[in-house]
C-alpha cells in the first residue's frame, strides 16, 4: 500500500513537472511581451496623431475591425477606407494597459481608455475598454487580427 502511495505522488509529481514546463514553453517571451507593449504604444501614437497611413501598418492582411454598433470591417484594405472617412482629431487620449497574455503564436492586449476630441465636427468624451488581438506573422512581426472596443456610455 505504502508503495502504491508513493508510486502515484511520483506520477503526479512527473506529471506535474512536465505540465509546468509545456505551460511555461508556450507562453510569451519577455521579448514578445516587450514588442507588443511597443507596438501598443507606437499604435496610441500615430492614433492620436490621426496618422492612417502609419497606424493601418500594425494590422494584417486578414485583420478584423469591430466598432461598437457599426458593422464588421474585413481587410487591411477596407480598414484604411474606413479610417480614412474619419473626420477625428483628439484633445487627449490615454490607454494603459491592463493586460498582455498570449501562447504561441496569438497574443492580446486589454486596456482601458479615455480621451476627448473632435469627430466629424462635433467634440465628444469617451471612455471605455479596448481589446486587440495579435497574431506573429511567418516573418516574426506582430500584427493585429482583432480590433474590438467598448464605450462605457
């Protein structure tokens, strides 16, 4: 019986050791962490300075836009069309980060913001809660598949 006991604590613990360190190999690396930190704070930048040329760079090819009560936007393409309709200049904008967690090849960012600008002529105050998705691309770049984001009003 002893044996038995001892027996089974030594799998468990096998076990236990050998999901640690699959867990472990499949989360993100600090280097992965640290791009896609710069990459959030490198997207603020040119959205603030209302710079589409520069912010469509961070999504993919197959990337997705979903914008609160309005429809779906597919393609890089059709994501520059739609940011170029806009009419935005911000007075200010803040978005830090609460999270960045990812396995393997998809990452995310949650992040809370809040800002206050101009949009199509008229000043607006919004805040809400902000989520992208990253996938590594073949070439080990970092881009945004899924841009979703909610208003707290």
């Amino acid at each position: 019986m002893k044996k038995t006991i001892v027996l089974c604590l030594a799998i468990l613990l096998s076990i236990g050791i050998f999901l640690a360190g699959t867990i472990q190999k499949n989360m993100l690396s600090q280097e992965d962490e640290k791009t896609i930190r710069n990459l959030h704070n490198a997207y603020e930048k040119s959205l603030i300075e209302v710079d589409w040329n520069v912010l469509i760079e961070f999504y993919a090819e197959d990337a997705v836009r979903m914008r609160p009560n309005e429809p779906v936007v597919v393609g890089k393409e059709s994501i520059l069309a739609e940011l170029k309709s806009f009419d935005l200049s911000w007075e200010h904008r803040e978005r830090p980060i609460k999270i960045i967690e990812g396995r393997g090849d998809l990452a995310f960012v949650w992040s809370i913001y809040k800002g206050k600008g101009e949009f199509k002529g008229s000043p607006f105050s919004n805040s809400g809660g902000f989520l992208q998705v990253f996938r590594k691309q073949q070439d080990g770049a970092w881009k945004i598949v899924c841009n979703i984001w909610s208003y707290d009003k």
